[in-house]
C-alpha cells in the first residue's frame, strides 16, 4: 500500500474479470478495464474484493446441483447451472446418469409397444363387434341349416338385396371383402356361397375390373368400335344397289363413306395386335368396293368382326361370378345386334330373327354364323321361343 492506495493484483484482476457477470460484481460498472497493477483506495478495494467473493460464492452454489449430461464427444459432464461451466463428472454422477438414460430408454420402448397392443385390442374389438353384426346378418337363427333361395328368405330384406345385387353382378366388392389375407372366404363371401352355391369369390374379387374394362377401359372402346361398324357395314350393304356403282349418286358417295370405317375395323380385327395397317385398311377396302361381290365382301367383314366379337363375349361370359347367371354385356346395342343379323341373314329381318325385347346377345350356332337364339335377363332364348 502507497499513500493509501492498494496496487490490484493479478489474481484478483483475472478473477474479477471471471466472475464480473455474478454476484455483487455484476452490479459494479467500468470492470471491464480493470488491469493486474491498478492502484485503488482502500476503502474501495475493500468493497471490491468483498463484491468478488460474493460473486466465487455464487458461481459455486451452481456446482452443488449441477446438469449432468452427454457432451458432443460422447463424454459425461456436469454443468455449472449459474455460468454454464463443465467439468468431468465425478464417478456416483457417472452412474446415476447412465441408469437414467437407461430407464428413459426402456420407457421410450414401452411405449411404442404399449400403443401396438392398443391398436390391436381395438382392432380385435372392432372385428368381434364385425363378427357380430355378420352373424345377425348373415346367420340369423332363423337360417340354421338353409341355403339356396330358402336361406336367402330367411335374412333382413335389405341383405337379401346386397348379395342378389352382387351374384348379378351388379355390384362389386373388394377383394378384400371377399377373400381374408390367406385367400379364404370372409363371411360374406361364405353367405354368397350359400346363398347361390356356383358364386365364385375369387371371381367376383376380380368382378370390378371386369366390369371397369368394359364400361370404360379399353375392351369398352372395343365394343363401340365394333357396333359402330356393324352400323356403317349396314348402310354399305343397303347401298350395295345398281346407284352405288355410279359416280356422283348419293348412293356411292354414301357408300365411299362407309368403306373407309369398316375397312379400318376389320383390319384391326384381323392383327393380333389390333391395329389396323395401312395396307391391311387399302386391301379391305378394295374388297367392299369390288364391281361383282359387293355384299359378299360386306357379310365376310360382319363375319371377321362378329367373330372377333365373339371372343369378347366369351370373356365377359367367363369372368361371371356365376355361370347359371349371364348379366348384360355392356356397350353392345339392339341396333349393332339386329344390324348384324340383317347383314347375316342377307338382308332379311322379321319376326324369325329380330332380337327381342330384353335381349342382350345374340347367340350363334357352331358355324358362327345361324343365329339360334338370344341372351334375354341373362337367359337363353331360342329362336323357336320368341
């Protein structure tokens, strides 16, 4: 000490600038210039020094409840909770946070499994509950032992109307619905069986698609390709007259107009790939505009496209949730029908070969070519029982 001052030494200037932000210190300004040498009062340096011991007490008690924790290097550390400082944990510290993160981890575990085994009782609890609903639906008392029509009286008239509007193909079901995970019948599927014994499930499960390709997919474009055709190949045989030969008359301009259409269709029918080349489409057009087999040429194209219709048909027909059951084919017009016939019959309709009311296909004898009968709601109708 000097005339009353006392040098600051540089222990105390380092701590000062250590622990300025705590305790008293933090409540004295200006420290940040305080130097290791600085002369201050007596009086001051006391008040100084008391400040800072104030302070180291402040930033100690953060030792006595320290975080312990994980650093970035994987190393465990305990946390001064006043300035944030760390250190290496000490050995009961080291121990009691692993068993920590222990316990958190297998409570974390627990949980994911506590919350499956929650899903799953309310899944099983829904499917008894489905179980249920099927089991006064499907197999009411009053059904024990029935099948066929019989058993079909016996449930809620509004089931009875679901699986009649399935088995005729008028609505569909998910795979899903009609087959478990194992490919077995679901109860449903099994209320079908019983109800119309030749119901194919796994037909039916594939029943949508079906039905998709031949109201809307490709097999459906098909079918308006053909009837429109059909439709043109009748006006081109109705024009097949002595105008048709001559330039300039509406009856060959009317039937040059044709040709190009029916040309095209059957020669798409002809390739296996099912489209139509140029030089297919030339050589069936100079077949329909031959000066001495005009009709002929005609009946031959409604034959290659009545044929080629016939394979359609044939997987409608299969892909039937019931053979005894023939619902109408879709896109195939009365008028494309009848049109054929005409063409087939040389041009002759009446009562003997008109398709009749309800008629959906017509059915041909082993030439392909007689017409027999009819498809009538999904029924055989012979020519002979109109």
């Amino acid at each position: 000490m000097k005339d009353g001052k006392v040098p600051i030494p540089a222990s105390i200037a380092s701590d000062i600038q250590k622990y300025k932000n705590y305790g008293d210190l933090a409540k004295i300004p200006g420290l940040d210039g305080i130097n290791a040498g600085d002369e201050y009062d007596a009086p001051k340096f006391v008040k100084l020094y008391n400040a800072l011991l104030t302070s180291k007490v402040e930033v100690e008690k953060g030792w006595s409840n320290p975080e312990v924790s994980e650093d970035k290097d994987g190393k465990i550390v305990q946390r001064n909770a006043v300035n944030n400082e760390t250190k290496p944990a000490i050995p009961a510290q080291v121990q009691k946070f692993q068993m920590d993160k222990a316990t958190l981890a297998e409570k974390q575990s627990i949980a994911p499994k506590n919350k499956a085994e929650t899903d799953k009782a309310e899944a099983d609890a829904a499917k008894a509950k489905k179980d249920a609903e099927n089991e006064a639906t499907l197999n009411p008392p009053a059904s024990s032992g029935l099948t066929g029509d019989e058993y079909l009286k016996a449930l809620p008239a509004n089931t009875q109307g679901v699986l009649k509007a399935i088995a005729e193909g008028r609505e569909t079901r998910s795979p899903r619905q009609l087959q478990d995970k194992n490919g077995n019948p679901t109860p449903l599927a099994e209320a079908l069986h019983r109800a119309y014994p030749d119901f194919d499930d796994k037909k039916a499960a594939a029943y949508g698609a079906v039905v998709k390709d031949f109201t809307s997919g490709p097999t459906s474009k098909s079918l308006t390709s053909y009837g429109t055709a059909i439709n043109h190949a009748r006006a081109l045989y109705d024009n097949s007259n002595l105008k048709s030969y001559i330039p300039g008359a509406d009856e060959n301009k009317r039937y040059n107009q044709d040709i190009t259409y029916v040309a095209t269709e059957v020669a798409k029918a002809l390739n296996p790939t099912g489209v139509a080349t140029e030089g297919a489409i030339k050589e069936q057009e100079e077949a329909l505009r031959s000066y001495t087999n005009r009709k002929a040429a005609i009946e031959n194209a409604e034959h290659i496209l009545t044929g080629k219709m016939a394979e359609t048909k044939q997987r409608w027909a299969n892909a039937q949730v019931r053979p005894s059951y023939q619902p109408p084919m879709p896109g195939l017009s009365p008028e494309a029908m009848n049109n054929a016939d005409y063409i087939r019959s040389h041009g002759k309709v009446g009562p003997q070969n008109a398709a009749p009311t309800g008629a959906t296909n017509p059915v041909y004898g082993q030439d392909g070519k007689t017409l027999i009968g009819h498809v009538v709601n999904g029924k055989y109708v012979g020519l002979e029982q109109k």
